[in-house]
C-alpha cells in the first residue's frame, strides 16, 4: 500500500517536478497551497507524514506545526526552510519536528528524507506493537483477586500510557485490543471499587488515599514547614487530560504525580466538597448542614462554601495562616485575564487555591453541540483539544507565573469522567435526583449488572436525611434513563462524557506536586 505524503507549501504549483518524483518512488502526494487547505486535509483523512514550509502567508509553518502537533502529535513532520534559522532548531530540539530541509531542495532529498523517517516509524510500530501484546497478554491474565487498590492504579497507568501511543496501535491494528481490554478491565474495576468502598470510607487498615486525604497528603505538610502553595484544582480533569500537558508543565517544573480514588459520587457537589473540607459528605452534612445542600434542582452553586470548608479545615488541623487563605475561581476567559494578573502581583502568600471550571464546562456543552462532538468524538481527540486549549490559555501563563513565586504548585483535581455508551433504565419517582451516572431518592431501582444498586447512605458515608432514601451508581460506561421515552433519551444522551458513577476514568485521579526548575 501506498504511503501518504501531505505537502503544504504556499508556492506548491512550482514543485510539481518534486511530486511527480515522489510519485514515482511509490509515494502518494496530496498538496495545499496554504496551511489551513492543510490541516483541513489532515482531519479528513491519514497520512503517514507531512511536508511543511517554514515561511508561508497567512498562518506560518510553525503556528500549523502546533496545529499539526495538537491533533497528530506522532505525525513525522518535515520542515522546508530558507536557512539553518535558530527558531526551526529549537523546535527541532524539543522532538517537534523530525526532520528539516534547507531551500533549494532536490527531490531526492526528500525522498531519502521521508524514506529514513518512515523507515524508523515502521520499526518503531513493531516495536511498540510487541511491547504492547506483552503487556496485553498480562494485564489480560490478572484475576480480581490478586489486583488490590495499588494494582488498580498501576494497571490505569499502564492503559494511559498506551492511551497516549494511540496513533502507534492504530498503525499496527491494535486499537480495538486496547478497547477491548480498556472495557474489560473497566468492568472488573468497577465491580471492585463497589464492593470495597464501604470498607475504604470507614477507614478500613489499608485503603487507598481518598479525596478526604489530599490536603492532608500533598498541602498541609508545606504549609507546616511555611513553604508557601498554590492549590490548583481543575475540574473533571482525567488522568490522560493531565498527561497530555504535562510534557508542556515538564519543562518549566520537576513534577511527581501520583493517583488517588474518588469519593462517590464522583459528581462536582460531592468531590470538590470533600477535597477542601477533607470531611465525606455525611459528615459535612452533620457538622456544618449550613454549608451542605444536596438539591440539585437548586439555582445556586452546590460548592458555594468551599472555601469556608477550608478554612474548617485549616481550623480542625490546627493551621493558623498569614496572610490568610485565598481563593478564585476561573469560569470564562476574563477570570483567567483577571487571576493572571493577581498571580503575578503576589509578594506574600501563605496558601492560594484556584478552581478551574474549564473541562467540566467542555464536557456539558459537547454533550448538547453536535459540532463539539464531531471536533472530539473520542478520547484521543477530546485530549487533543484539551491540550490546544491549555496551550493557548492564561492557566499555562498562569503556572509560570506560580513557578516564579517559589511556592510547592499542588495541582489535582474533584473527579474525571467517563464516555458513556450504553443505556441502563432506572426507577424512581418524581422526587428522584436526575444524574445520568448516581441517583438518589426513595428507593431507586435499576438494573443490577449495570450499576451498584440499593446502597444505603450509611454505606458510602452519604447524607441520610430521610427514610428509605438509597443510591445507585452507574458503572463502566452506563448512564441512567426512565423507562418512559427511553429509546428517545438513549440515543440522545448516548457518546455523552459524563460523572458521578463508577469507573476508572471518573474515580482513579491525578494529583501532581509541581516545582519550578
């Protein structure tokens, strides 16, 4: 088969002789005359490689190179140049691009060019090819038994890891074994996090590091030695979002990340609220009810008093701070303008926490565009724009910034989500919370293989406040919908990112120890 060659070149016409001699060699080449032609092109269809001129009108070489490198970060690019010009070889030293030409070009150094870059690509899919059926084979071959809570996030880092080869699997026609795994090991998860999260919110000996821990494990321990922090949280962030841009954070900060599980429900009004208050939400609820409300029909914020539960916490542990805690939260474009230049006004400071809403927002609104879905309708992609957003975004101006501070950066975040896929029916009356992954209400039924079904409120550490109230959960890639019109609602809510359940994408998350190098 054939190998496809995109060219984009702003004077392209004057490099037929070029084509036609990749042509020859047993190339395919489809050309553009501009870099957005190009990248139209690039998300049409597949290629192998591109050819990119550094100086073209209208959007330059290097601004396509970072489009190019968002949404096909494995691509082999090669640069055509004018000269040895020190902007091309610092991209070329950070791995962005594979190779470059200097103008005038002949066409059989692009040959020999594409040929040495395809060449190496071709052996390194078949070495990631037998790395991955190895590591296939044993992930494959672990039974429940001998994966404990530890053994869970070490098998999640291991499919991430792969989640960000993707392109490689799809070289070598892996990528529906990396599903199917991903769906098998995710139903097995879920199965063990139902059955063992009572234990773990009772404090049973060796449970994992909970939402309830992390400022206990990663904040408090600097504030007690006045090593200044930022405490940054950014909403429904999965662990393959974070490991998309923490490459670009790699090289401001050294960085040690580490995973935890998330409370149930792995929902905002839940998750954020144990994260600052370090309390379940059973126990907010009886200690502070004036800063508890579980009425999602509510217009206000169910995370309106998450800084007061900080500073409980704060008071509970004995911290006593000065200057005082601060606390922003990003929701739009302005905030970010806005916080930026707080940031970098700061001169004392003891903890300052920022929330970010900017995923959470994504994944609602993809759920009702239809354009948002067709941009990201899978993971890969949703991560590829995730990255373009944070690289073009005040946050990453902002973590510089923190980084010049000389403050500990401890970033996290209140749970991940998962791409739901198929419907489960559930019963309930009127009065019956309206989640698509956990619903609450009096005696709420559903069906059993799809969800953790009938838990009581003492179970999960969840508010009990009045009789016969009970929860359920969504699994793996289920979502929640009434009998009545439910082929109508299955297929509009199906392909949807959502949160509250219980997956490995919404519950094991990352928390990240950032220093400035």
């Amino acid at each position: 088969m054939k190998q496809e060659i995109l060219w984009i070149d702003d004077e392209i016409d004057s490099l037929r002789s070029h084509t036609l001699f990749l042509q020859s060699r047993g190339y395919r080449v489809t050309t553009a005359s501009n870099a957005r032609d190009g990248l139209a092109l690039l998300s049409e269809r597949r290629f192998d490689a591109a050819l990119l001129d550094h100086h073209m009108v209208g959007m330059s070489g290097l601004e396509a190179l970072d489009a190019i490198k968002a949404s096909h970060p494995r691509l082999p690019v090669v640069m055509i140049t004018q000269s040895h010009e020190d902007a091309l070889m610092d991209e070329a030293l950070r791995g962005r691009v594979d190779d470059f030409l200097v103008k005038p070009t002949q066409a059989v150094q692009v040959a020999r060019t594409l040929r040495r870059l395809l060449d190496r690509k071709r052996v390194e899919a078949e070495g990631a090819a037998a790395q991955y059926l190895n590591e296939y084979r044993e992930l494959s071959a672990l039974t429940d038994a001998e994966l404990d809570w530890r053994g869970w996030i070490e098998a999640y880092r291991q499919l991430c890891a792969w989640d960000m080869r993707m392109d490689e699997l799809k070289a070598v026609g892996l990528d529906a074994n990396h599903a199917e795994l991903r769906a098998d090991l995710n139903r097995r998860f879920s199965n063990y996090a139902a059955d063992h999260y009572s234990s773990w919110a009772r404090g049973a000996d060796d449970s994992p590091p909970l939402s309830t821990n992390v400022l206990d494990r990663h904040v408090l321990p600097h504030l007690r030695e006045g090593t200044p922090v930022f405490f940054v949280v950014i909403d429904c962030m999965r662990y393959d979002l974070w490991l998309t841009i923490q490459p670009l954070l790699a090289e401001m900060f050294h960085i040690e990340t580490e995973l935890y599980y998330g409370v149930l429900p792995t929902a905002t009004a839940y998750a954020r609220n144990a994260l600052f208050s370090g309390l379940f939400p059973s126990e907010i609820a009886e200690r502070y009810p004036d800063c508890w409300s579980e009425d999602v029909r509510s217009t206000e914020s169910l995370n309106r008093h998450e800084k007061r539960l900080l500073e409980l916490k704060l008071e509970r542990s004995g911290l006593e701070l000065w200057p005082a805690p601060r606390y922003f939260k990003i929701f739009d474009p302005e905030g970010g303008q806005l916080y930026r230049k707080r940031v970098a006004s700061y001169d004392r400071f003891s903890l300052a926490c920022l929330v970010v809403n900017f995923v959470d927002a994504l994944t609602h609104e993809r759920s009702h565009s239809e354009l948002l879905r067709q941009i990201a309708p899978d993971e890969a992609s949703f991560c590829s724009l995730f990255r373009s957003w944070f690289q073009n975004s005040d946050l990453y101006e902002i973590f510089r910034l923190m980084g010049d501070k000389g403050a500990a950066v401890v970033v996290t975040t209140d749970h991940g989500s998962v791409l739901c896929n198929r419907a489960s029916k559930v019963f309930g009356d009127r009065d019956t919370a309206s989640g698509l992954r956990f619903k609450f209400g009096k005696r709420v039924q559903c069906v059993e293989e799809s969800a953790a079904t009938s838990v009581s409120p003492s179970e999960y550490r969840l508010p009990s406040d009045f009789p016969g109230k009970n929860y359920v959960f969504a699994k793996e890639d289920y979502y929640f919908v009434y009998p009545s019109d439910f082929q109508v609602y299955r297929k509009k809510l199906k392909g949807g990112f959502q949160h509250g359940g219980i997956s490995m994408e919404e519950m094991l998350i990352p928390c990240a120890l950032m220093r400035r190098r």
